[in-house]
C-alpha cells in the first residue's frame, strides 16, 4: 500500500497560479510572504505609519488587481517592489517636498557626486559610527529618487541589476543615484555635527554671559 | 583637503564600482591621502548603520483585513472562506430583502447587520488613529494567548446551539419569516463572530478585538435565547 504523503506546503509559484484564479488563500499566503518587505519600504520612505499602512495596501491592491498578468518574466518580489516604489514615488510627488533646502547643506559635484569642496575647512569625520537616528533623519531629507535608491540597496540589499528592474532605469543610473544619495547623506550628517558645535558654542556663551 | 585629480578618481571609482570590495585605484591612493580616508570611512559607516536598520517590519493586522474587504468588495476573491463571509451577508441582504418579509424582520435584520459594520468601522477608525500616535513596533514574536474567558462564551454558546438544534429535529424546524429572519441574523452574526476570532488568532492582545467579540457573543446569546423561546412556543 503507498504510503500517504503529507500534503505539500504551498509554494510562492503554486500561491501566484492560484491568486490568479482569485483564491483567497493564496492572496493571502502571497501578503504575508511580502507583506513585511513592503511594509518596511514605505515605511523608509514616508515615516508615517498611517500613509505607510495606505501606500502598502495601495501596492498591494493594485498588484491584486494586476496578478493575471504576471508573466513570471521578473521575479515576484521584484514586480510587487516595482509596483510599490511606483504607489511611493506617485504620492511623494504629490506631497510638497520638506522646505529643507538642500543646497544649503549640499552642494554636491554633479559631475561626480563627490562632497563639496570647501576650501580650507577641513573634512569632517562621522567618527566612524553614524547615530542612526541622525541617518534617519538625514534619509528623510534626501530627495524621494536617491531616498528610493538608498533604501532599496543599503537597507533592503537589491542589487543594482534589480534595482534598476524596479525603478526603470539603467544600471549605471543605480549605481550613480546610490553615490549621490550616500555623499548627500555624508554631508547632511556633516551639518548635524557643525550644528551640534554650534549649539554648544551658543550655550556655552550664553552660561558665560549669566555667570558675568 | 580632496579635490586632486586622483580624489575625482576615488569618487568616481567608487560610483562606478561600490566600497565593497574597494576599487584598486582607491586602495592605491588612499594611503597617501588622508581627506579621502575620510570620505570612504564616512560613507562606509553610512552604509554599515543603513544595514542595521530592519529589513522587515510587521504591519498591522488592520492592513490585510481592510486589503481582504476590499479585494471582496471588488470581487476578486474567488474563495467561500472567512474572507468572504462579509460579501455573502451583503448578498444575502440584498436578495432577501424583497422576499416578503415584515417591515419589522427587515429592521431587525439590518439593524443586526448595521450594528456589526459599525462596530468594525469604528474599530479599524481608532486602530488607525492610535497607531499615529505609537511608532510601529519592531517585530515580537508573540505566544498564542487562550482567548478566556472569552474562549469560554464560545463554547458554551455552541453548547446551547447545538442543544437547539437537537431540541428542534430538521423535520420539525418551523420555516416561517420569523424564523428565517433570525436564523439569518444569526449567520451574519457567526461571520461577524468567525472574522473577530480569525483575527485575534492573529492578534491575541488586540482588546479592541476581543470587545467586539464579547459584545458579538452577547448578541449570539440573546438570539438564541430568542430562538429557544420561539422553540418552546411553537412546539
């Protein structure tokens, strides 16, 4: 007599076929296999739980909606982030960007994205470990494009062939939006620290003021 | 300070080819030149603390359920499973609705109906508006919790049920619109009652989620209540 075989565990490509005959389960299996990744995306990219909650079900609506034509010619994930990082950049260009101005800390060499070269101030080290709540800040202030980029490879680890994928652009636009996006980031955290210098500068005097 | 022919080298070289492995041209001119130690120790700290950050964050319960509603709504969900109890009450509302039931059973029918979506908006309206207030949670790993006394109301509730059922063979079950309103109210009921115990399966500490549920078992017991009178009436 066979033995009985244990059911077999549904598969991301079993859940995919299914979700495309409307199963429930499936939609449901394909949520919670994604759901995390995507959430932490928007997360990065607005900060705002509640627009993070509306953009992933955005997403994940549209992606839904759009599952009978996944063809397979892209990974899943990669096709869900596509749609993700769309939902994301199409809001974000909607909003008014923060009144941060950026040229007033960056002015970055745009022909090769290296930091600003100020004549005669010295380069300021981040002291070899970067506060990361001083980095999050400093992601929120960088423009949605290098912000997207920036998340997908240092914090998600795509690879630039994939990014690319899910951004539409080319592999050397990855790979110069990821630069940029770090030497930007460099010299935002570099403000953070003359700033810091220059409070207790003013508090240090102000004491000095009180104790005459 | 950067800016010599070969620092444009440095940062184009690690523009066009990452800081991990480095460049060899950087490894070449990096001991000579201290601004660019600088600036790859910088951005190398940049990218190791952006690899700290989570990769992953759990969303809350309220995405997915919301998500489901309205995957049902639009009618993409194939399945006659929990997900889709919700759109099967709506159905049945609106086919049984011109069925020649008195103007009272429809007023009950829909103030039963009514009261279960009022709840769960207003429920998934104050989960949205506390979670702007607290910061989203790393992930915990959470231990199943018993659902008691609650678990308790439910299975005493299926004991009463199914005490009913026995009392009243199919044979002898009256069909009349009264009976027949309450039955359906109590379907709608059950699913109400299914989806809150779907979800804190998911969410054991969601005490919004087990207040809905408590006062959905309180309903469940006064209709049957109800029902068991009727019962008694008849036969």
């Amino acid at each position: 007599m066979p033995a009985r075989q244990a059911p077999k565990p549904l598969t991301e490509a079993d859940a995919i076929r299914l979700a495309q005959a409307g199963d429930a389960t499936a939609f449901e299996f394909l949520y919670s296999l994604h759901g995390r990744r995507v959430y932490a995306l928007c997360l990065r990219m607005v900060r705002e739980p509640s627009d993070a909650e509306d953009l992933m079900q955005e997403a994940f609506l549209q992606l839904f909606r759009k599952i009978g034509t996944f063809r397979g010619e892209s990974a899943f994930s990669t096709w869900l982030h596509r749609m993700t990082v769309n939902v994301v950049l199409m809001r974000l260009r909607k909003k008014t960007l923060p009144a941060t101005s950026l040229d007033e800390v960056t002015d970055p060499d745009d022909e090769t994205g290296g930091p600003r070269k100020d004549v005669g101030a010295p380069d300021l080290r981040l002291s070899g470990a970067v506060d990361r709540v001083n980095l999050e800040r400093s992601i929120e202030k960088l423009p949605p494009g290098y912000r997207t980029v920036f998340t997908l490879h240092d914090v998600q680890g795509y690879e630039h062939n994939e990014i690319a994928e899910i951004m539409g652009c080319s592999v050397g636009n990855s790979k110069s939006q990821l630069h940029k996006a770090r030497t930007r980031l460099r010299e935002l955290l570099q403000e953070d620290i003359r700033q810091h210098a220059r409070d207790e500068r003013a508090a240090a005097k102000s004491q000095t003021t009180e104790g005459d | 300070m950067r800016g010599s022919p070969q620092c444009q080298d440095v940062a184009e070289a690690i523009e066009r080819e990452g800081l991990s492995p480095l460049p060899e041209t950087v490894r070449e001119h990096l001991p000579s030149c201290v601004a660019c130690q600088g600036f790859v120790a910088d951005l190398d700290s940049i990218v190791t603390a952006a690899r700290q950050f989570p990769t992953e964050v759990e969303p809350p319960a309220r995405v997915w359920i919301s998500l489901r509603a309205q995957l049902a709504a639009e009618g993409l969900l194939r399945e006659e499973g929990l997900a889709t109890e919700a759109t099967r009450g709506g159905r049945w509302w609106q086919k049984g609705w011109g069925h020649g039931f008195s103007g009272l059973l429809q007023g009950r029918a829909l103030a039963t109906a009514a009261v279960g979506l009022l709840i769960f908006a207003a429920g998934v309206a104050q989960l949205r508006h506390n979670s702007s207030i607290t910061p989203p949670q790393p992930i915990v790993k959470e231990q199943p919790q018993e659902l008691d006394p609650l678990a308790d109301s439910g299975a005493a509730l299926r004991t009463q049920e199914h005490e009913l059922r026995s009392a009243q063979p199919a044979g002898t079950l009256s069909s009349s619109p009264v009976d027949d309103s309450l039955q359906k109210d109590l379907q709608t009921l059950d699913a109400f009652i299914a989806e809150c115990e779907y979800h804190l399966k998911a969410n054991p500490h969601d005490q919004l989620a087990r207040e809905y549920l408590a006062g959905a078992y309180q309903q469940k017991a006064e209709l049957l209540a109800e029902m068991m009178d009727r019962g008694r009436s008849v036969n």
